[in-house]
C-alpha cells in the first residue's frame, strides 16, 4: 500500500528539479515506491571536496533532495508544504568516483512533522552516509 497523497511519476520529480541544485550536482530521481523514493548523484568534480573524495555537503544536499521530496509526496500540496528543520549525517566510508544512490524512508509521519532516514550506499551497495531528516509541515502560502 502506497503512503503517496500526492502521486508523481520520476520524470515529473526530474522536471521539478530543473534549474535548481538538484539539476546542478546531477541528481536523477530513479525510482519511486510503495513507501521510499530513491535518487542518484554522480561522484566527480562537482561533489568532491579538496582531497579528491565525495564532499560530505554534498552526501547532506542529496539526502535532503530525497528526504524532502518524499515527505512533499505524503502531504495535500494545495494545504500543506514540508520544509526541512533539521538534517544529520554520519559519513561512514569515502567515494572517490562512480555515483552514490540515497533511498529516503519514512519513521515518522505526522500532521505537524515527519523524520525520514536516508541511506546512500555506492555503486557496490555498501553504506556510505546515513542520515536523518527532520521536516516541518506547514500550511500552504499560496500567492
């Protein structure tokens, strides 16, 4: 059973993503399912930090895009609106290139907040960053 109140398809998410961070660190939503949404982000240039490896900032901003994109899915947009209160990481192993996969997951969905937790693992599924995202639910501003 789907927790979606609001379906998309992946390329609509894709759409949405246009001329944003998402577009510029080469983010692509890949998949969504009954109760995850999954995207991937290319490890290169435009993630690594100094040393050659993929940026930590990086890790969080794929995180949050998943994270934040799931729990919009699970709200009435013409109502209500998800914005990001508080986001962790732990930093588990280096990627130096490839891409990394983030799968968001719900623990907690409720009418004033949700917490998501995001694994993103390496192209040979091992654990590379978990991370926890705290969203505030808050009424729609529509102008």
């Amino acid at each position: 059973m789907s927790i979606w109140r609001n379906a998309a398809t992946v390329e609509e998410l894709q759409e949405r993503a246009r001329n944003t961070l998402i577009e510029w660190l080469g983010i692509r939503f890949t998949e969504i399912g009954p109760d995850f949404v999954r995207a991937s982000m290319p490890v290169g240039a435009h993630t690594h930090q100094p040393m050659g490896v993929l940026h930590g900032g990086a890790s969080v901003a794929l995180a949050e895009t998943v994270g934040s994109t799931a729990a919009n899915l699970c709200v009435d947009p013409e109502r209500e609106l998800c914005l990001g209160q508080e986001i962790n990481a732990n930093h588990l192993r280096p990627v130096y290139s490839g891409q990394v996969t983030a799968t968001a997951r719900p623990l907690h969905r409720g009418t004033r907040s949700q917490v998501w937790q995001i694994e993103i693992r390496d192209e040979q599924e091992r654990l590379v960053c978990v991370s926890r995202l705290t969203m505030a639910v808050v009424a729609a501003n529509h102008k």
